[in-house]
C-alpha cells in the first residue's frame, strides 16, 4: 500500500478526461484481481482468488463470481495478515515479510552468508535454483512452505477454485512447480486427520499477466467502472 495514492479519488472530471468516465475509480488492491477475472485464468470462476508475490504481498478476491472490493476498498491487502498469533507484537511475522519476493531473497542472502545489503534480485535467484544449488533449493523449499499455508488458509476459508499467482517471479516454472507440490505435501502430512478428509483443494495456477497483474487489472478496474468491458 503507497501512502501517496492510498485512499486516492480519481474524480469524475479526470476520469472522463483520460477515459470518459461518469464515474471515479479508486486506486486499490482489488484491482489486481480484475485483469485475471476477464482473462483466460480464472475466467468462469465463482470462487478464487489472486495472490501477487512482488516488495509485498497483494491481490484479489473473487467471491460468487464478483471481485470483492470491502467497504474501504483494502480486500486484498495480505501484507499485513498476521502469520504468528504468538507473536504479534513481531512486525514480521507478516506475509509481507514471509510472502514477498524480499523476504525470499534476504532468507536467500541469511543461507549464504551474504550482506544483508548485497545485490540480489528474483533472477539471479533463480538462475541459482534452476542450476541446483542446494542453498536456493532449500531457501525456496522453505518460502514455498510460507506460502502454501497461507493458500490453504484462503482455501479453506473461502473454498476457492482457483488461486492465481502473480508477480515477476511467478514466471518461473520452478516456483509454480515447487509450490503446488508443498501445497499437496500440506494435505498428505496430516493425511490420517480426520478433519482434513473433506477439506477443499485448490488449483495453483500463472496470473495471465504475471508481473503486469497490478497494471491491467487496474486499466479492468477503470473500463469495469466505465461499463466498457468490451
């Protein structure tokens, strides 16, 4: 969430100036999931939901077939979906700080003994993954893990068909890879569970517009608004 445009109008007079708009659209996280919805990967969905892994940690939701915006706009917001009830008063025990491509790539750095500061990015990342090396694997074993619990979470409290992955580094077979087999891993661990006989699994998919999400779901958000969906 950017302070500078958090909460930011775009008023009747603007939008119809840039997109002939009657109405104003606000500039929220619900729209990431727009883009998806109207696009090839959960097109036909009742439930789903979008889950964009970049600096933090956004998305969408889509419940009976409509993006779920909230009242103050914030639905989406899961950077700041608190991971550990032990540890509130830990800001980062947060999925922006479990979740998010920057926490992969200062677990990465912690492993190699790097500077906390030392140049990284989700490509280099990755190049090492890809090659095997053991400390990647086993960095991104353990962010996979982070991020599967939290899609059982939002499998299991919102039965969703589908969940969405976007952001640069889902472009990465590896990563889609590897996290639907530790999201598959979490069910077979407590496979003797009773409880868990009838719960609900989701399928683990690509954002069409991966990196994009947050862009064209925005320009959705706006022709959504306009009525100009076609």
């Amino acid at each position: 969430m950017l302070p500078y445009i958090n909460f930011f109008f775009f008023s009747r007079r603007s939008c119809f100036f840039f997109f002939q708009a009657e109405d104003g659209i606000r500039d929220r996280s619900p729209s990431r999931g727009l883009g998806d919805v109207y696009k090839r990967q959960l097109q036909g969905c009742c439930n789903a939901a979008v889950f964009i892994i970049g600096t933090g940690v956004g998305g969408g939701i889509i419940a009976n077939g409509q993006l779920v915006r909230g009242i103050h706009f914030t639905a989406g917001e899961y950077s700041f979906v608190n991971t550990n009830a032990d540890e509130w008063e830990n800001t980062g025990k947060t999925m922006a700080c479990q979740c998010s491509t920057t926490n992969l790539l200062q677990w990465y750095r912690v492993r190699r003994g790097l500077p906390a500061d030392a140049p990284m990015n989700g490509r280099q990342f990755f190049d090492a993954a890809n090659a095997g090396e053991p400390e990647a694997l086993e960095v991104l074993e353990r962010f996979c893990k982070a991020v599967a619990v939290q899609i059982y979470n939002l499998t299991v409290l919102l039965d969703v068909e589908k969940v969405a992955i976007g952001g640069g580094i889902s472009k990465q077979p590896l990563l889609l890879d590897s996290l639907r087999r530790v999201y598959a891993g979490l069910f077979a661990s407590r496979g003797d569970s009773p409880y868990m006989i009838g719960l609900p699994r989701t399928e683990i998919v690509p954002c069409h517009f991966s990196s994009e999400a947050n862009q064209v779901g925005a320009l959705y958000a706006c022709l959504y608004t306009v009525g100009r969906m076609d």
